[in-house]
C-alpha cells in the first residue's frame, strides 16, 4: 500500500515555507504578469528561476480612469520640458549637520563696547547732550497798574532768638520743674524726691530767703543757656530747674478726710487750666481735685508752673470711670453739683451745712450727659454781663468763691 505523503491528515499537500494557512500570493485585483509566478518570485516556487524583467506600463497603456487631484493637473499628465533658455535660480545649500562629538558650538565673539566680560565692569555710557531749550520771547512791556504796584516786602526780623534744639525729654517716672515758686514748693514737699538742681546766681540768692538751707539736695551752678537746652528756649525759668519724681496720688478714702469741698474736672485738657484750677482750690481751702485718668495732660512743668506751687501741696487724684467716682462721692455724704450755664444761680448759703463736690466741664463741651445724670443737681453762676460763659479756671475761681461765703 503506497503511504501518504506527509502533511495534515486527510492527505494535503503540504504548504511552502514561510506562507501563513489560507493565504495566496495573488493579489487581489492583480493581473495575471503581476503574480508570483508569472515574474519569477521566489515566493511562488521555490525551484522557479527568475523571469526577465518586463518594462513598466506606459501612461498610454494604463486603464482609463486614473485619479486626477483636486486643483492641479493628472498625476500622470505629461509635464512641460524646462525652458534652456531661462537661467535656473540655485538651490540653496544646506550647512553640513554638525558633529556633536567634536565639542560644544563656538560662540560668536563679542563686541568689547557691546558686553563686558565676566568680572569687568561696565564701561559708562555717555550720555546725551541735553537739547537747548527754545529761546523765549520776552513778554511785553505793560504799564504798572494799582494791582501790580506793591510794597517791597519786609526784611526779615533780626532780633527773633534762632530756633534751638528741642529740650531732651526727662526720664520716664521723672519731671522737670522751673520757676522759683515750684520749685521752692517741691523742695518743701517731703513727698517729693529730687534728684537735680541747677540755679544761677540770682536764682540761688532768692531761694535761699524763699526756703532756708538745708536742702535735700546740693545745687549746681548753671547759666541761663544751659537752661534754655534743658527746658527750651521759650520756657520761663526764671533761672531755677528742678528733676524730680512724679508723686503718688493718694487714696480717694485718704482724701476724704480733709476738709472743704471736693473739684471734679469732667475733660478738661489744657495744663494751664488744671494747674490754675489747682491754684484756686489751694486758695479756697479745696480737699482734693480729681480729673479723669484719659485724654488728661500728664504732670508737667506747664502745669506746675501754672499752679505756682499748688501742685505740691493739693491732692490731684485721677478716676478711670468719673461717673463711679461721683457714685463713691455721694456714698461718703457729698452733695454732687454740677456746673453749667442754664442751672440756676449758685447760693453758698443754703449750702453751709452740706459738704460739695463740684463737677466743672471743658470750655465749650461742657459736662457729658453721663456725667450729668449722675450729678445731684445742675447750677450756674450769676452774670449780670453779656458773657455767657467764663473759662473753667475762672469759673471754679468764682464757684468755690460762693461755696466758702457764710452769708
């Protein structure tokens, strides 16, 4: 029995090398020249020798039908033969690609006036001449009129002190005092702690019959100069100048228990009126003034110079809250009045047998209306003249005036 040639069972042939299963080497739509076997591939049979070679089809004799594309001519249409005659522009010649191995690229060498090297500075620019400016035609010539005919201006005035240097500040917890009369007082006060006294010769010569040696403390020869850079120029010393602590205020409770009315002053901000406040109720025989602890000027030399020695001898207390501190007035048995235009004319007499505590505001704001509720009634003073209003100082002046008359 002859045996089967090898291959798949069922007796196939067996398929050429290198072909997949079920593939043929026509292609679709090929013609029969253009197979594998017709021109001799070597994919078709391996023991077929290659055929010659057929020349390519002419444009004649390729099927009609060809693709023409869109805006231009048939892809196979017969191109117009180059005119001789015309000179032909040269193609433009590539640079040679650049061999990386052989280093970096050079750099262009710069301009020395363009770019300083690493480490030079650079050179300076010159700089433009600056156009002339267009010349200007004179104005014209016009008569001098009442508005253009002036006085000649003032000379400036050569008797005016130079503006000095600003006086150094005292230290903190410390005031400078000047004039003979705070000063002598501060001296006097033994709650008071000086630490410098500087006097000139008169000076020293009029203390020295004010307030008797010894003194808590030596004082230094000065001229009026030295005292003009330590207290400023426009101070009036009168040759005298004190550093000294600030005091303590004492206690409200401690304070009670002196005798004779009690001033309160609701914002009054001025130094000067403080301390001639403080003035009057020393007069007058006032326990104590108290004024509020904010927006209040601090102890300074103005205001003891104002008070002309009151400030060492008449308590001055500040209240946080000033309406708590006529709360705490009218608990220890004081008849709280406050002072204002539009009250009724004060009389010292039905007041002999009552102790006051009177509440004097700022010119021109006068009390706050808290201020004012709290008090126990509202009074003014009798003035006859067309004035409406006195300064505060003035006003306590004459308020503690009436306060103290017995009839």
């Amino acid at each position: 029995m002859p045996s089967k040639p090898p291959g798949r069972p069922g007796g196939s042939p067996p398929r050429a090398a290198g072909r997949p299963a079920g593939r043929s080497d026509a292609r679709p739509g090929a013609r029969p020249d253009q197979r594998p076997d017709a021109r001799g591939d070597k994919r078709g049979d391996p023991d077929a020798k290659p055929g010659p070679k057929r020349p390519a089809a002419r444009a004649a004799d390729r099927p009609t039908g060809s693709f023409t594309p869109r805006g231009g001519p048939a892809r196979d249409a017969p191109r117009p033969a180059p005119d001789d005659a015309a000179p032909r522009a040269p193609k433009p010649t590539r640079a040679a690609p650049r061999d990386r191995k052989a280093g970096p690229r050079p750099s262009r060498p710069r301009d020395p006036a363009e770019a300083p090297r690493l480490g030079q500075p650079r050179p300076p620019r010159p700089d433009p001449a600056p156009a002339a400016p267009p010349p200007t035609p004179p104005p014209p010539a016009r008569e001098p009129t009442a508005a253009t005919l002036r006085a000649p201006a003032a000379p400036p005035r050569t008797d005016a002190p130079p503006a000095g240097p600003r006086p150094p500040a005292a230290p903190r917890g410390s005031v400078w005092l000047h004039g003979l009369h705070p000063v002598a007082a501060a001296l006097a006060n033994p709650n008071r702690r000086p630490r410098r006294l500087l006097l000139t010769e008169e000076a020293e010569a009029t203390l020295r019959e004010r307030f008797p040696q010894p003194w808590p403390l030596a004082a230094e020869r000065a001229d009026r100069a030295k005292l003009d850079g330590l207290l400023g120029r426009d101070t009036v010393h009168q040759g005298a100048g004190l550093l000294a602590d600030l005091l303590s205020p004492p206690a409200l409770s401690a304070v009670l228990e002196r005798p004779g009315p009690v001033l309160v002053l609701d914002q009054v901000t001025d130094p000067r009126n403080i301390g001639a406040v403080l003035r009057s109720a020393a007069a007058f025989g006032a326990a104590a003034v108290i004024m509020q602890d904010r927006n209040t000027p601090e102890e300074t030399g103005v205001l003891a110079k104002a008070a002309s020695g009151a400030l060492e001898t008449m308590p001055l207390l500040r209240a946080v809250n000033l309406s708590r501190t006529l709360v705490a007035l009218k608990a220890a048995g004081l008849w709280v009045i406050g002072l204002d235009a539009a009250g009724e004319a004060l009389r010292g007499v039905p007041l002999a047998e009552r102790r006051v505590a009177l509440v004097l505001g700022a010119e021109g704001a006068g009390l706050r209306r808290l201020t004012r509720d709290t008090c126990d009634e509202m009074a003014g003073l009798a003035m006859p003249g067309t004035m409406e209003s006195l300064n505060v100082s003035a006003a306590a002046a004459i308020a503690l005036y009436e306060l103290t008359r017995k009839a």
